[in-house]
C-alpha cells in the first residue's frame, strides 16, 4: 500500500513536469521564429547598407513610409518583411509587430558610416501550461559598418 502511494506520487511529479515541458516547448518555438523574423531584416540592412538610415522607423503596424522612387530597395524590403510578419508564417504570434529604428553612429569627422539597428520584436504569446495568453518581448540590437 505504501508502495502504491509512492508511486502515485511519483507519477502525478512526472504529469506536472510534462505540462511544465509542453509549455517551455511552446515558449522557445515562439522566441525561435521571432528571433528568425528579427534576423531577416538585419539581414536585409546589411545587405543595403549604404542606405541603412532609409530603414528607421519600419512599424510593420502601419504602412511603409520609405519613398519608392528615392530608396526602392529598402521599400521593397519593408513591404516584404511586413508581409512576412502578418502572412501565414507568423501563425500563433498575436498581434505580432516589428519595429526598426536606425541611428548613425560614430565620429564625424571622418565619417565612418557606422548606424545603430535597434529592433524591437513584440506579440502576444500562446497560452501554455494553464496561464492565460500573455505579452512577449524580444529586442535586437547590431551595428551596421561599411565594408
């Protein structure tokens, strides 16, 4: 009998710890694929980096601002990420928004083109393990030199 309530016990820990698991499991998911849609777009910066300063104030909650005809690439690449943050890929993030806000850094004199890229990624995450949905977070912040 003693043996039995042991057991039980053990068996109920293991439950709890299972739940617990699921719920971490569901956690890093999220983090995986925001930190995957944050990189994205550094990415894309970097890859245009001459014109680094025409991606501050990407907001994918509302339109792009970035004048077609004056910087097309960077246009182009925030209506694509924009499109990827709000599209089917982003499936399980509520209400996800991403937000860029580029500032030039470094001496002046002489220049070295040097911009800060800060991005800051935020949804409401999946409900796991018996809590309610709840508000997530993740910042990314890089410096974008010339070659």
């Amino acid at each position: 009998m003693v043996a039995a309530a042991i057991l039980a016990i053990g068996l109920l820990g293991l439950a709890s710890m299972q739940a617990f698991a699921l719920g971490r499991n569901v956690d890093a998911d999220e983090m995986t694929r925001v930190t995957n849609f944050a990189t994205d777009i550094v990415d894309r910066i970097q890859f245009n980096r001459r014109n680094a300063i025409a991606y501050d104030g990407i907001d994918t909650a509302v339109a792009c601002t970035i004048d077609p005809a004056a910087q097309p690439m960077a246009r182009g690449d925030c209506d694509q990420w924009k499109n990827l943050l709000t599209g089917g890929f982003a499936t399980g993030l509520g209400g996800l928004r991403g937000q860029v806000a580029v500032t030039a850094i470094g001496p002046t004199i002489p220049p070295l083109n040097q911009n800060l890229v800060a991005l800051t990624m935020t949804w409401t995450g999946a409900a796991g393990a018996g809590k309610g949905a709840r508000p997530r977070q993740v910042t990314v912040t890089t410096v974008i030199a010339p070659e």
